[in-house]
C-alpha cells in the first residue's frame, strides 16, 4: 500500500527528506500556499505533488513539519485547524518544552517528536549519514521506521517520551555550533595577533570532546585553573572588541566543579549533575 505523507515545507533539508521519502514508495504532499519560488523549484524537483492545506491534512496519513523555528507553533495549530487525525512529526530544531506545549493541543492526533541530525540527504550512502531520531508512540515510530526503510536516511528511535528527540537536537547544537561559534572567537582573536596559522596547526587532530565524555571528569578537576585563563581571555576578547559575554559564562560554568578541585577519582555523572542550577 502507498503511503500518503504531507510535508510542510520544503526548504533545502524538507525537499531532500521529501525526495527520500518518495524512493522509500510515498507520495508526498505539499502545500505551495505563500510559498517562494525556491520551495516551487525545490518541490518540483524533489517531485512533490502540489496540494491545498486542506487537501494535503484529509489525504495524509502522515504530516512532517520542517519549518524554520519561529514557525513550529503556527504550523501546528494550521494543521490542528483542518481537523487532522493522523500522526504528525514535529521535527524542528526547537526546545523540548516547546514541543510538549505543541503535542499538548493536537488533540486525537499521534504526535511524535523528531530530529534530524546531518546534512540533507542527497546520496544513499553518504560519507557522513543524515540520521532522523523520533520519540514517541510506538506504533507511530515503526510506521516511520517502515516509511525511511531503504533511504538515505538513517532512523533510529529514542522512547516513548516526547522531548526525547528535541532533548538530543537541542544537546547537538550546543555542541556542534556552538563550539564552531567557539572556534569562530578563538580564530578571530587569533587572526588579530597574526597567529591564525599557529592557531590551526596547534589543534590539528584534535577529537571533539562530544565524542569522548568520559574525558570530562578530568577537565572537571582542573576546572579551578581553567576558570581564572577563561576570564583573562574574556578579557582579551574585549580588549579588541570582540564579544566576551560567552568566555565569561564559561568561566562562570567552571566554578560549577571548584568542589572537584584536583580530585583524580570523580565520574561522569557526578560532573554533569554539579552543572545543573539549584533552581531546576
């Protein structure tokens, strides 16, 4: 049987999963109301068929949001708006609360809360995998499962829990733009010195420490000597009118482990609790 999908709305990484979701067997809606002459192009590309919002909730088993941020909410209350029943995907890069705030008024429909996590899929098998996470109903997640089977894209489930896939999305841009936002200050304030090069050379094979979190507790025990050079470079941003605001929350960040002060025996959980605020 072919699945209808709706997908709202193909932007660069909508249209691809739009496209790999047509070579898993859908057909794919989508609603060209409002939209730019790019998303046409896009859509024709990708061979979406063309549909009134109207048209695309009645026929869709399926409803995908991929929309910029500010526009989850309205998104989800204009598919609410056409009496919708199916399973809807709320798959944008927003927080977990805002999600659950969505998931709480599409009532009689099965909300699933997704995330994609690498570039649009392009290739089948690409060098660096786009992955679709989703949490949720069971049953919903299978019926994803079955829809990417043999795509492009990796999907992995995470629970039933909404929040889960939104949890991880949120975890990844701290840790991918941010620390590129990171690596933006550090060569800018390189380059002002005229040690770029230096700057590049010096961090050549470095592994994210994303990757290795069992590495942190040591970090957590030099913390109280990190945070003085932290304030210091703070600093040294200003001095030449760059932005110190994030070093100085940094700084602030590592106070949170002075109670780990050359301790040599601490584990991981213990590091990532003691970053919590007292107000959570």
């Amino acid at each position: 049987m072919t699945r209808i999908i709706g997908l709202l709305h193909p932007g660069q990484m909508g249209a691809a999963i739009g496209a790999q979701l047509r070579l898993g067997g859908s057909r794919v809606l989508w609603c060209p109301d409002g939209r730019s002459d790019a998303s046409l192009d896009r859509a024709r590309e990708a061979g979406l068929e063309a549909r009134s919002l109207t048209e695309l909730v009645e026929a869709s088993e399926v409803i995908v949001s991929l929309v910029p941020p500010a526009y989850a909410e309205a998104t989800a209350q204009a598919v609410r708006a056409e009496d919708f029943k199916g399973v809807y995907v709320e798959a944008n890069a927003i927080k977990p609360g805002r999600v659950e705030a969505i998931a709480s008024i599409m009532t009689d429909v099965k909300v699933v809360d997704g995330c994609v996590i690498g570039a649009p899929p392009v290739e089948r098998h690409p060098a660096a995998p786009t992955r679709f996470f989703a949490s949720g109903p069971e049953e919903s997640l299978a019926l994803l499962g079955d829809l990417f089977a043999g795509t492009a894209v990796e999907f992995r489930t995470l629970g039933p829990q909404i929040g889960q896939a939104s949890g991880l999305k949120t975890a990844q841009a701290v840790v991918q733009k941010g620390s590129r936002v990171l690596a933006a200050l550090g060569h800018a304030l390189a380059a002002d010195y005229g040690v770029g090069e230096a700057l590049t050379e010096s961090v050549q094979g470095w592994s994210h420490p994303a990757a290795e979190p069992t590495r942190l507790p040591a970090l957590a025990g030099r913390a109280w000597r990190w945070e003085p050079e932290m304030r210091d470079t703070a600093q040294a941003l200003s001095e030449v009118g760059l932005p110190a605001e994030v070093i100085a929350a940094v700084a602030d960040t590592l106070n949170a482990w002075e109670s780990f002060k050359d301790h040599t025996d601490i584990n991981l959980h213990d590091v990532l609790s003691a970053l919590h605020r007292s107000t959570r």
